[in-house]
C-alpha cells in the first residue's frame, strides 16, 4: 500500500535536509504568502531559509486537484550562502531546562498557524521560548469545516527550574485563549 505524504513527513524532510546541510539553529514562524492555506517558514536571522505547507485550497481548485498538496519553497541562494558563512558559534547551556508541552487543536479551517502564533506570545510573553507546528489534519473522522493542528510550546526561565504548577498555569491561559479567541477545542 502507497503512504500518504503528510505536513509532518515534509517537515521532517525539509528539517533533515537543512541538518544534513549543517543548518539546525533556525527560527520557525507562520509564513506569510498566499500559496499555503496552512504553512511555516524556516529562517536564519533574517534570511528566509524555506516556505512550506499545504498549497491552498484556492489554487489547488484552478488547476482541478481535489486531493492535498504538500509544497516547499527552497531559497536555494540563502541556504548557499548561509553554508558558505556558518560558523559554528557556541552559547552556554541554559542551566534551568526547557519544557515542552503538545496542544492537538480542532480549529475552524479558517483559522491560521499564524494566529495562533499570536496569541501564545500574547498570552505568555517572558516564559513561552518557541511555538511550533508540527502536524496539520484535514477530512476523514472530523467534522465539516475543521481542521486539527498538532502545537507545540517550548518554556523556559532562564533564572530558575519551571515547577509543574507554574506550567499548568500558562498551558491553561493559552487553552483559554485559543478557546475564547478562535473557537479552538482541545483533542
């Protein structure tokens, strides 16, 4: 039986060339292009590295696909020279540990990574590190209209150890947020 490619495969893809390349330190953000319906970007300071996502649904239509599309947009010259110039640079390890916390999202299709991105550094501005798409899930076992998002959320002090009360506390006032703010349920 053929697998199906899916966001999760092509970003492991696209984040195994770049290490393979020597390129592991970059920046994940929402992208911001209308090609993706949904769709991060990996960049280094600021030089955009990647585009990818799921093309949307808009294009998708003009050309008569009807199944999903998985895109990457390399910027081939960038990574080139990001390459040429990457110097190894060495930064302490953080003496406290970085949390990580998972959030499966059922959103209304409308909904954006990039809002989402929004509204965590909205909500947590000191201690919230990284937001992170790593899965996207449209159509079979979910409802009409809804999509679910794999999130996840890196947390650090860098003065001290997180205590589980402390990050309960945020994982709460994020789910509240994307609840109030974007009709979000948890899975």
């Amino acid at each position: 039986t053929v697998q199906k490619s899916d966001f999760f495969f092509l970003k492991g893809t696209i984040t195994s060339i770049l290490s393979r390349l020597g390129l592991s330190r970059y920046k994940v953000s929402p992208v911001k292009n209308d090609v993706f319906s949904e769709g991060i970007s990996l960049s280094l300071g600021k030089n955009k590295l990647v585009d990818f996502g799921l093309v949307n649904k808009k294009i998708l239509k003009h050309f008569g696909i009807s199944q999903n599309v998985l895109f990457a947009d390399f910027s081939w010259d960038t990574v080139l020279d990001m390459i040429k110039h990457n110097s190894v640079k060495f930064k302490d390890i953080p003496k406290y540990p970085a949390v990580r916390r998972d959030f499966a999202l059922l959103l209304d299709d409308a909904v954006t990574f990039e809002e989402i991105d929004r509204i965590a550094s909205q909500t947590e501005k000191q201690l919230l590190k990284d937001v992170d798409l790593f899965d996207v899930y449209q159509g079979k076992n979910l409802p009409e209209g809804k999509k679910s998002y794999a999130v996840s959320f890196t947390l650090q002090d860098e003065n001290k150890t997180l205590t589980d009360k402390q990050i309960d506390k945020i994982m709460n006032k994020l789910q509240v947020n994307f609840e109030k703010q974007l009709g979000a349920e948890l899975r």
